[in-house]
C-alpha cells in the first residue's frame, strides 16, 4: 500500500469505524449506549464529509458537514436522551436471538454487501468507491438491529442509523446528494423523531410498557385477556 | 507363485485372496480361541504388513489392469491399481495390520459370534475392502461394497444378544443401502448413454455439465453415507460402540476412508475434473460436519461414542480440504488445488492410525475395566501404563499438536486457506478465509474432546473401587498399540517424504502437482518461495533438547529431594474421587456456549426428594428433526399401501387376473 | 548458517529467559502505583524463582509421571517459542522449523499439558481449571489463527520474521485492518495469560481460578518453572505483539551487525510502555463472570474476521 494519500487513508478508517459501530450497536442491551453510539456514528460521519469537502473542494459539503454535526451529533441524540428519561426505559429485552446468532448473521450480511458491492464499486468513479460496500453493510446491520429488538426506542435508533448508512453510501458513491435532497431528508428524520417520541407515549399508555410484542395481538378481546 | 508376484496388482489380489483363505480357515476350528487368536489373526496381520509394502513400492508404477473371469457371464470383473488405489491400500494394509495383531490378543470367550465365524466375516471385510480400491467398473466395485458392509454389519452385531446393538446394526445396515442406491444411481447417470459400466466406458462419456453435477451430488450422498456427513451420520456414533473395538477401529480408521477414496475417484478420474461449484457444497457440507461432530463429542459420557463423534468431525475436515481442492482445481489454480489434496490424503493418513490407536486402546480399557462409561473410569494410567502412554501419543496426535502427525496435516491445510483469496469469483473469495476461521474452530475442540477424553478415563482418581484390580494389556495388544504408535509418530517426524510420495498419486490422478521441492530433507516446504516451512524432526529435536537441558541443569544446580503428601483440599478433608469432574462436567461449558446444537432434556431434582437425582439427555436435533418424521412419514405410506393386503385368497386372484389382463391389453 | 544469525537465536533465548520475570515485575509496580500502593521491588519475582528452586518438592501421593514431567514441557515449549518469536532481529534460523501456525501449536502443547498435569492429581479444583483452561483456550486460539492469518495475507507467508519485515518496510499509514487485528490480539493475550478480566493472577479465591487453579498442587522446582514458563508466555505474546504491529527497530537482513545491539533498548522500551498499558488495562477493568469469557473471546474472534473482511475488501 505505497503512496495513499493521508486523507484517503483518514477516510478508510471512518469506512472501518462505521463498520464497527454497526457491529456494537448490534450488541448493545443498554439504549442508553446505544444513542451514544448513534451519536459517535454521527461524528465520524462528519469527519469523513470534513474530508471529502475538504479533497473535493465542493462548498457545499462544509454545509452538509455542518447539517450533519448538527442534527446527528447534538439535536436527534439530546430529543432521544430526553425520551429515554421520560420513558424510563433503559434496557432493552433480551433479544430475539442470542449475541453468537447475531453476531454471526452479521458477518454473513457484510461479506453479501461486500460481494454485491464490488461491480458497483468498478463503475463509480469516486476515490472512496471501495466503501460502497462497507455503507450497504452498515445499512443492512442496520435493519437487523431493527428486526433483532423488542423495545420500540431500539427500533428508531435502528432507523436513525440505516439513514447514517445511505447517507455514507451517497458519499462514497456520488461525492454526496444535492443540497435540496439533505436537506428534505434531513427534515423527515427530525419530524419522524418528534412523531415518533408522540407515539411512544401513546403506546405507553396503552400497554404500560414500550415492548413492541403487545402490539402483535391484532383484536380488542385479546388485549382485553392480556391486561387481565 | 513368482509369476502371480510379478506385477504389483497380482501381488495385490495374492494377498486379499489369502485374507479369504485364513478367514474360510477360521470355520475349520470355529471354537477354538487358540488357533484363531494365536495362529490365523497374526497371518492375517502378515499378509496387512506384506499388503502395505506392496502398495507402498508400487505408489509411483504405472497402472495396471486386470480381469477376473469371476461372476456372470458376459459381466467379467475389471481390476486396475493405479497410484490413488495404491495409497489407499497402504493405509489399509498398514493400519490394519496394527489392528489384527492387537485383535489377536483382544478376542475372548464370551462374545456372540464363535471365533472361527469371526475369523471369517473379519477377513472378508478386509478382502471386501481392498477389492473396492481395486475394482475398475460399476459390477465389482459394487459387489464388493456390498460385501464390505454385510460382512462389516456381521460384525457390529457380534455381540448380537442385547437388543440394542441389533437396532444399532440395523440403523447401520439401512443407511448403508440408502447410500449404496445413491452409488448405484451414480454409476447409472456416469456411462452416460454407452449402458457398458466399466470405468474406462464412463472416463470416455463426456457428460454434459448438468448431468456431471448430478452424478456428483449422488455420489456425494451416498459415499457420504458411508463416511458419515451429516446429516446421513446417525449410524456412526451407534455403530462404533456396539461393535467390538478392534472392529471400530477399522471401521473409523480404514472403512471410512473408502468413502473418500470413493468421491476422489469419481470426482477427478471418472467425471474428468471437479467443477468449483461442487466444492461449495463439499465444502459447506465438511464444515457443518467438523463443527457439528466435535461439538458433540465434548459432551458424551461414553468413551467409544465420543470417538466415534470425533470421526465424523475428521471425515469434515477431509471434505472441507476436498471442497477447497475442488474449488481450486474448478479454477484453474493447479498449484494449490495439489496443495489441498495432499491435505486431504495426509489427513486420511494420519486418521486411520490415530483413530485406530485410540479405539484399540479403549478396547484394552473396555476389557480390563468392563467400563465404557466414562464416569465410573478414571486413575488408569498407574494400573496400565502401557495403554495410557500409547494412547497419551494418540490423543495428543488428534488434537492436532506437534511434532505429531495430526498437526502436519491441518498446517497444510491451513496453507492451502492462506490463499483462497486469490479465487476469482466475488463471494467465494471471501467466505474461504471465513472456512479457515472454522477449521481453526474445529481443531481447538478436538483439543478440548481429547484433554476431557484422556483426563477422564487415565488421569485423576478411579471412581470405581473395581477399578483398582485393572490390568493391563497382553503381548500381543501391546504390540498392536506400539505399531500404530509408530506410525503415528513417523507420519509426523517426516512430512517430507509422505508428500513427496503424495506428490506421485496427486500427479497421476488429479494431474496437478506441486512444484519440486529445494529444501533439504528434513525439512518441508511445500510452496518454495513462499518462506512457510515446517521441520517435525527439527521441531521434536529443539523441544526435547531444551526439556532435557533444564532436567539436567535443575538437577546440577540444585537438588531432587521429593516428599510426597496429600494433595490439597482447602481444608475440606472429606475429598474423594466422586468430587472430580465428571465427563458431563468437562461438557458443560461446550453444551452452555453450543446450545442450540443440542436437544436436551433435563431430569431436575426438587429440594423435597429423599434420593435427588439430576439427569440430562443429549439427543441429536438432526434425527428428531429428519429421521423420525421421515420414519413416520414412511410408515404411514406403508399403512395406506397395507390396505392392499386384505388377506382373502380370492383378492390376491383377482389383483392377478387384472394385471392380466392389463398385459393381454397392452400387448395386443 | 552464518554465525550472526546463531548470535541473534541464542541472544533472544538468552535476553527472554531473563527478562520475563522482569517484565512481571514492571507490571506489579505500575498495578501498585496505579492502586497506590507502595510497590514490591522489581526483582522480586527472580528471588521467589529461586526461594523455589532451593526448596523439597512436595507432591501429592497418587502423582503419576505425568505430573512431574509436565513442568520441564510446559517450560520447554515456552523457551522454543521464545527462540521462534523476532523480538530483536529477523535473522533466525529456528524460524525455518516452526513458522506462525506451528507457534500456535507450541503454545496449544503447554495448554494441553498444563491441563492434563492438572487432572492427574485427581481433586475438584485441578480439573475446575482444566475445565476453564480449556475453555478460554478453545475460543482464544483459533482467533489468534486469524490475527496471524490477516497478517500473514497482508504479507503473503506465515513465516514471522518474513511477516516483520514485511510489516517494518511498509509505507506509515493508517490500516485498519491491523488496527482491528491489534484489539482482537489483546483481548486474546488479556485471555491467555489470565489477566484481569478474563482471570485475577492475584487470586486466592479457589472458585474463581481459571490458571491459578491449575498450579494448586506444584511446588519447589516444579512451581519455579511454571511460574517461569507464565513469565515467559506473557513476554512472548507482548513480543509476538510487537512483531506484528510494531515492528520497527528490529535488527533484519540488511542492517548491520551492531543494529543487533541497538536492538535491545528499542525492545526494553517497548516492553516498558507494553507493561504501564497492561496495568492501566487492568486496573480500570473488572474481572468477567467465567460464562462471559467465552463472549469476550467472541468478540475478539469477531475483531479478527472484520479485519480479515475490511481488508479483503479495501485493501489496507
């Protein structure tokens, strides 16, 4: 490996950090760690768009960069940390399948995403195209955090990441979306956070309790007998 | 008799015709432990010894052939020895040379069978099994597969009393004829339209690629069976213990091996040349069986089922090397595809002596002791130190440790994994190196099977007070152990050489190689240039000199006064041999960690019962999940079908007055 | 074999024998300090060697030969992998013998021998720590395989000195794959030499020992050289960490003979930071329930493959 330049070796690293955060964030119990995760994730992210603006030298990205900062490091981690203390939930069920399951279904998702992204990398034209991969692996570790968890705040911080991943995606690939999109993404994610936040209060309400399998019983009599 | 010796191939059939003759000798005197044991077993060991030097001198001899006028008319059996024949017949000649002479001193009164009529199927299965490796068409090769597993099945119910070895010989037989139909509809598919079934017919059809993969998925079925993949494994860890050990060892050391000998046959001679995609599944397949085999093994609480366990995990291994030789070859990587198979063959090698010496030593155990359950053995390395020392060498060769032979055959294996990421294809490339993670995986238990296995039945206190009156092996056992011991031994002392001769059978059949070798002789180097070298003599040299160097210079220096004492307790001082860890104990952590491998079923005790007693039964998924609902999907069939049975004579006409007149129609 | 490469063997054998219970040392006074404590002298582990030495070995009554011969292996193994490992120069001819795997292997030997030394008195507590031993052992070793199989992908050989000098002469850079391959080689010498979380070397508590465990019963020259030998395995992990991931200083094919000499305080500083981090590492650590250890070592193993993946695919 002679002659990378330093910041396409910084950029690999982030490529590397994100993918090791997927990873945690797939083990993780407590959610309170797991919005600190989130928030690392964010960070990293906005090193790595510092990066690109900074190699590419396209204005816009500082504005992006600065966007992500923002909202994913400090605005969406504060809104759910506020949630969490209002819920009172701090630890997640366990879940569905045990760590050793999960961690190994997560080796196999990366080398699929690793496999499936190689002829796609060959037609980009970015430096960083050999992270495509490594961004269609965060986004499908994403969802199986998703699928893998029982209470529902798990479940958007999922979400919140699967965006975290497109969005590297679309870095990687395309040197970033046009201004218009982020910023159209970035406001469904916040008005998705606060909605959210509403409804799991509702469903507090309803169930006394966040875990998503009492939203399984389609019929009144059945949620009837369960509160009994 | 020069003349039947001049060739190798007649040398060959001399010697298995001669196993036939001391077995049909065996019913001359069928009572009579003495000739039996004393005068026929240690010939047929001769003739194994004269075997293997045989094969051993014609590994790089050109192929040969032969027909024997034997059977129906028109259908004459073809013979052809060529150097993968050759090799495998060494491993037969040599292991069960070790195995005859340790039968010699292990058959006593008391068994089921008479010694004469075990003389026989014994001798047969030997013969049966060497004229597989020989047989060159369809007819032979399955006329002596079939003797192979009716004498084999005569032999694992000798003790054809208790009611649960026959169903073990049962469950044995009928997945030996599952896969033997699996075989034969191979062969069917190979000739490929020309309906002659000898070899050289179907090495001629050139089948289109679809129906190649065909035969070979049929082929692996039903050699699979034989070897033990999963999920076709459920006969082994029932077959093995039910049968008399010396009988297990060479059921697991030399009959196993034909399987594989079986799959290399079709794969590189008959089908021309594996596609990469039949490794895939080879591959998957081996790896399961690895894990799976191993895993089980560390929580059996009986010593013959947990080698038999351990058998199954090494046929995964084999064909994990297999699948990896045929991805390579399927590419084109001739060089490393060579380095794989060598692999393969040396692993198969190394098997048979150490799994053979294993189950020897058991037998030995089994006889002294009367214990195949390993909590009630323990401490017997005081009361049989031969058997311990001998089998301390195996156990320690299949953990995989150097400078022993075990250890040769996984470090070549890994080298050839090293560069599986230089396969061409996109999601291969990276799922191969994923495979050497779990050979490494596989390898480490066979570590943990082999400290629980040979702790628990020679080291630590006897848990039986019966234990103390142990004896240990007579001359003729013992000589049988030395021999697999040494063998054991050599394999690992001298890689080398083994894969320079493995080099000539890779050649001949595969017609891959790899590339001549610069290092001195003790050293081995499979891949010049590549700096990964591996020297066991070197190796066994440094380690004991510097041992012997510390013995020395402690004993220099200071003193070797000893005191002996108690051992520690804590200050309990009611510490006996029951507070040891049982064999269930050593499992736990592994039934804790590979929990949804297993079905369990737990016997609890509650605080209220006055004898508590705690139970735990360790089923295989696999047969709840597949065998019984098959079973009874089966018998349901049967039942619907069995309404055909009325009973009444006057039905049974009329079902042939109908099919008569079904035939009158169709014909006119 | 030319006579600077023997200097370099029999300086290695040499320079870790007496250095291991040094390094043992080093690391009690960071605890100490760390804990303030006031700490133990430095040498103090080479006068318990030697106490040792001088005194009658006690053993138990049904100790079979296994058990007495068990010590002199385990040592053995520990001294040939010192000779294998390229602590302070490249130019080794025992390497040819034995490369990566087999060092595995070696160091799979003293593990097999230690338990089954320990399952031959026969008591509760050695076969607990057989058990255990075992256990961290089957997990550890094949995530080890894979820290020396990336590198030995990143260098195409498994030959240690090969892989160093391949590592040493690569352009400065940041690789994360080393760098994930580095997490996952600590938690398994964190793992293996029973540090603190998987094992407490301090422990007196007799259900809690995984290692200790298993030395219950030695005493006199027989402790002196397992002892030793654990000395000797920590040092030989913390230089097999060196080799791969921090492998520059060492004396290699083209630099001089008197690099040989200036190789040594490179290695004691090395070994002086390695030791101050362990401490650090175990004093803010707790130690892990004995079923989590098979997680942690899970985890390690998982570190290793996305190494293994992230430079499959990136190349770096």
């Amino acid at each position: 490996m002679t002659g990378v330049p330093f910041d396409l070796q910084l950029l690999n690293l982030c490529a590397a950090l994100l993918l090791l955060l997927s990873f945690a964030m797939l083990t993780q119990r407590r959610i309170v760690n797991l919005v600190n995760l989130l928030a690392v994730q964010g960070s990293v992210l906005f090193i790595a768009t510092l990066l690109i603006a900074w190699r590419t030298h396209q204005a816009h990205l500082y504005l992006s960069a600065a966007l992500t900062l923002g909202l994913k490091v400090m605005l969406l981690p504060y809104l759910l940390h506020r949630l969490i203390r209002r819920l009172e939930v701090y630890w997640d069920a366990e879940p569905l399948l045990n760590v050793a399951g999960t961690m190994l279904i997560g080796v196999l998702i990366v080398v699929f995403s690793f496999g499936l992204a190689q002829p796609i990398s060959a037609l980009a034209s970015t430096a960083t195209r050999n992270a495509i991969g490594i961004a269609v692996a965060v986004v499908l570790l994403s969802f199986l955090t998703m699928i893998t968890r029982r209470k529902a705040m798990s479940q958007v911080v999922g979400f919140l990441s699967m965006e975290n991943g497109l969005f590297f995606g679309a870095m990687s690939a395309t040197y970033g979306m046009p201004m218009v999109v982020e910023f159209g993404v970035a406001l469904d994610v916040l008005v998705a956070v606060l909605v959210l936040g509403i409804f799991f209060f509702q469903i507090r309400e309803q169930f006394d309790s966040l875990d998503l399998h009492h939203l399984e019983s389609l019929r009144e009599d059945a949620v009837a007998e369960r509160r009994e | 008799m020069i003349a039947l010796l001049h060739s190798p191939l007649d040398a060959c059939l001399t010697l298995l015709a001669l196993w036939g003759l001391i077995g049909l000798a065996g019913l001359l005197r069928p009572r009579s432990l003495r000739y039996v044991g004393r005068t026929l077993f240690p010939l047929g060991a001769l003739c194994a010894a004269a075997l293997a030097v045989v094969a051993f001198t014609s590994l790089s001899a050109p192929p040969e052939r032969a027909v024997l006028i034997v059977g129906l008319p028109d259908l004459p059996m073809h013979l052809r020895r060529d150097a993968l024949s050759s090799l495998f017949l060494f491993m037969l000649g040599a292991a069960s040379a070790g195995i005859s002479v340790f039968a010699a001193g292990y058959f006593r009164r008391g068994h089921g069978t008479s010694a004469g009529l075990l003389c026989l199927q014994y001798h047969l299965f030997l013969a049966s099994m060497g004229l597989v490796l020989l047989a060159d068409d369809a007819y032979a090769f399955m006329v002596a597969w079939e003797t192979m597993a009716l004498s084999s099945y005569f032999l694992v119910t000798t003790q054809h009393g208790l009611g649960e070895i026959r169903r073990a010989g049962f469950l044995y037989l009928l997945i030996a004829h599952v896969g033997a139909i699996a075989i034969l509809l191979a062969f069917g598919v190979m000739q490929g339209g020309s309906w002659q079934f000898t070899f050289d017919a179907m090495r001629q059809a050139h089948l289109r690629p679809v129906w190649a993969s065909v035969a070979f998925l049929l082929a692996l079925v039903g050699f699979g069976a034989k070897a033990g993949l999963v999920p076709l494994h459920v006969w082994l860890p029932e077959a093995h213990p039910a049968a008399p050990s010396p009988v297990s060892a060479l059921m697991s050391g030399v009959m196993l091996k034909t399987a594989v000998y079986g799959v290399l046959r079709v794969s590189f001679d008959l089908l021309g040349g594996p596609q990469s995609s039949w490794g895939l599944v080879a591959l998957a397949v081996g790896l399961f069986s690895a894990l799976y085999g191993v895993v089980f093994a560390a929580a059996q609480t009986d010593m013959k089922r947990l080698l038999a366990w351990s058998s199954i995990e090494n046929v995964g291994i084999i064909f994990t090397g297999l699948g990896l030789a045929f991805v390579f070859r399927g590419v084109g990587m001739r060089g490393l595809a060579a380095l794989a198979l060598i692999a393969v063959l040396y692993h198969a090698l190394n098997h048979s002596f150490m799994k053979s010496l294993l189950f020897c030593g058991t037998g030995a155990v089994l006889h002294s002791t009367g214990e195949r359950n390993l909590g009630r053995l323990g401490g017997l390395i005081r009361h049989m130190p031969w058997v311990a020392w001998l089998s301390l060498i195996g156990a320690l060769a299949l953990a995989g440790l150097p400078p022993l032979n075990g250890f040769v055959s996984e470090w070549l294996l890994l080298q050839a994994f090293l560069f599986a990421h230089q396969v061409p294809q996109t999601f291969v490339n990276m799922l191969l190196p994923l495979g050497a993670a779990l050979v490494a995986l596989a390898a480490a238990l066979a570590a943990y099977v082999m400290v629980k296995f040979y702790g628990v039945i020679f080291l630590g206190q006897p848990r039986e007070a019966t234990l103390l009156r142990a004896h240990d092996a007579n001359v003729l056992e013992r000589i049988g152990l030395v021999w697999l011991a040494l063998g054991c031994v050599t394999l690992g002392l001298v890689p080398a050489q083994v894969v320079a001769a493995l080099r000539t059978v890779v050649r001949q059949v595969a017609h891959v190689d790899l590339p001549n070798p610069t290092a001195p002789w003790w050293l081995l180097e499979p891949l010049p240039g590549r700096q990964a070298s591996y020297s066991g003599l070197a190796f066994f040299v440094a380690v004991t000199t510097v041992v012997l160097l510390t013995i020395f210079g402690v004993r220099l220096f200071y003193h070797r006064r000893v005191r002996h004492a108690a051992p520690w307790d804590c200050g309990f001082a009611r510490l006996d041999a029951r507070m040891q860890d049982s064999a269930e104990g050593f499992g736990q952590p592994i039934r804790h960690i590979f929990e949804p491998f297993f079905a369990m079923q737990r016997e609890l005790p509650s605080p209220f019962d006055r004898a508590p007693r705690y139970r735990v039964f360790i089923g295989d998924r696999i047969w709840q999940r597949l065998y019984e609902p098959l079973g009874s999907l089966v018998q349901k069939v049967a039942d619907t079908f069995a309404v055909l049975q009325q009973g009444r004579i006057a039905t049974y006409l009329l079902y042939s007055f109908i099919t008569l007149v079904a035939l009158l129609a169709v014909v006119l | 074999m030319k006579p600077i490469e023997v200097i370099t063997q029999l300086l290695e054998l040499i320079v870790a024998l007496a250095a291991a219970p040094l390094f043992v040392g080093w690391i009690n006074q960071c605890r100490a300090w760390l804990q303030n404590r006031s700490a133990p002298s430095l040498w103090l582990p080479y006068r318990g060697i030697r106490k040792l030495f001088h005194k009658d070995a006690v053993i138990a009554a049904d100790a079979s030969r296994l058990f007495r011969l068990a010590p002199y292996i385990v040592f053995g193994a520990m001294v040939v992998a010192a000779g294998i490992i390229p602590s302070m120069g490249t130019r080794l001819p025992l390497t040819q013998v034995a490369d990566a795997i087999a060092l595995v292997g070696l160091l799979a030997t003293a593990r097999v021998f230690m338990s089954l030394a320990a399952m031959d008195i026969g008591t509760a507590f050695g076969t607990l720590g057989a058990r255990r031993e075992m256990m961290v052992g089957f997990l550890a070793e094949p995530a080890l395989l894979m820290v020396i199989f990336v590198a030995s992908l990143i260098s195409a050989t498994t030959a240690l000195p090969a892989i160093t000098e391949h590592l040493a002469t690569q352009t400065l850079g940041l690789y994360p794959s080393l760098a994930f391959t580095a997490v996952a080689f600590l938690m398994v010498l964190l793992a293996e030499n029973a540090r603190i979380p998987v094992d407490n070397p301090a422990t007196h508590l007799e259900l809690t020992m995984i290692h200790e465990a298993m030395m219950l019963e030695y005493s006199a020259r027989h402790l002196a050289l397992m002892e030793w030998a654990a000395a000797l395995k920590l040092f030989n992990y913390a230089c097999i960490g060196f080799a791969l991931f921090i492998p520059w200083g060492l004396s290699t094919r083209e630099s001089a003979p008197v690099a040989l000499l200036a190789s040594i305080p490179v290695l004691a500083a090395k070994l002086a930071v390695a030791g101050a981090l362990l401490a650090v590492l175990e004093t803010v650590s707790a130690k892990l329930r004995v079923f989590r250890a098979p997680e942690f070592l899970a985890t390690a193993f998982l570190f290793a493959v996305l190494g293994l993946l992230v430079h499959l695919l990136l190349r770096v």
